[in-house]
C-alpha cells in the first residue's frame, strides 16, 4: 500500500477573533488508519494575541462519519509547534484567536495505520482560561469546556487560600466535588473532573474568595487526548 504521505498545510494568520480549520481525512481505506500525528504551530504570537485549538475526531465504523465522536474544545497553544497524536481517522483542527492581535497558525499531519506506533508524541493540551474578576465574598461560574477532563484554579493575586473551587455537574446543580484545603490548592495541581456528570448539561467549576478585595480568578481545562471525556 506505500507510506502514508504527510498533509503539509500552508500557515494561515489570523486576525482578532478570526477562525480556520484544516481537514485530516484517511488516505484510504478507514479501517486500516487509526491517527494522525499533527503538528500544530503557533506564529508570530505578540502578547495580546491567544491562538486556541479545538479537535473534532470521528471514527472509521458504520455511521462513523455522520458526527463527531470526539471533542476539545479551545486549548491555549504557545508560540512554536506542539506535537500531538490524535487516535482518530478523521480529523477536524480549528484554530481560533481568541486575542486582540494577529496570530499566525498551522496544522500539519501524519496518517498512522493500525500497526504503527505512537512513540512518545504529546497527549495533553490546556486552556489557560479567561481570567473574572470575583469581589470579597461573591462567586463566578466557569463552562467545562467539551472534551476537558482536569482542572485547576487560578488567580492573579496571592489570596492566602482564603477561596473555594466547587465543581458541579450542571448549572445550579448541587455539588459533586469540592476543594478549600489551602495546601491542596496552592500546589496548583490537576484535578480530575468527575466522572459523575449528566452528558451535555452545563458543567462548571464554581470559585468563590473570601478576603483580600476584588481578585481576577481563572479556572485552566486540560484535555486528555486519549481519554474520550465526551462530544
């Protein structure tokens, strides 16, 4: 059958809140690939520009086609390339620029077939989160973003772990999971998200922060790209 010949995009730049996709379909037979290897980079970054990666994967079965079965929304990419396997036949990368400056992006591939190996290329990509200004002794809700399975708090200002991070499994719904250990925050570790989630609904982590006047707070989504958290 030959060796799978890579799909070389040509960079594209995008302005502020400008969009792309690059489309990664099978050579041939589906059944016979199971991943891309991409290549996705970043240029020409300025600090007021934000380059996010959303992936849409679909599989080579009856019907496989018809939607996708896989999704990661809006992951923070750096300047440079980052290297990822995504264990999908079909493929959809869209780039957005999510800041106020251009940013210049590219994603390139390689197809893997099913005796292929996936080396040690990257698994993990992470949304850095826009940043809310939360007053002493009020609250704000963040989207889980489609696919993201960790999270982590964040906050511009040191608050003395004088905060809660609650993580519910729908809008106003009662808490699934909650963390106010002070060490256990401060150590700005992953946290999984829970697996006791109604599929669809809309999922956020919750931080509230008691002392210390108005801070800007953030909550960063890691998507695990080969763990289906869900389309």
């Amino acid at each position: 059958m030959g060796c799978p010949q890579p799909v070389l995009n040509q960079p594209v730049t995008l302005a502020a809140a400008g969009s792309t996709e690059f489309l990664f379909e099978p050579p041939e037979d589906p059944f016979r690939w199971r991943g891309w290897f991409l290549s996705l980079t970043v240029l020409n970054a300025t600090t007021t520009s934000r380059a996010q990666v959303s992936l849409r994967g679909r599989d080579g079965l009856p019907n496989g086609r018809a939607a996708a079965q896989y999704t990661a929304i809006r992951a923070d990419l750096a300047e440079g390339a980052t290297r990822v396997y995504v264990p999908w036949p079909w493929v959809e990368v869209t780039f957005d620029n999510g800041g106020a400056d251009t940013v210049d992006v590219q994603a390139q591939g390689l197809p893997t077939d099913i005796g292929g190996g996936i080396g040690n290329m990257g698994r993990y990509l992470m949304a850095g989160g826009t940043p809310q200004t939360i007053a002493t002794g009020a609250s704000a809700n963040f989207t889980v973003p489609a696919g993201a399975t960790h999270w982590r708090a964040g906050w511009a200002t040191d608050l003395g772990g004088a905060y809660q991070a609650t993580e519910q499994v729908a809008a106003g719904s009662t808490a699934v999971a909650m963390t106010n250990d002070s060490q256990e925050l401060s150590g700005r570790q992953w946290t999984p998200l829970s697996i006791l989630r109604t599929p669809g609904s809309d999922r956020n982590i919750n931080l509230a922060q008691a002392s210390g006047g108005p801070a800007d707070g953030r909550v960063e989504f890691l998507f695990d790209l080969w763990q289906t958290a869900g389309a």
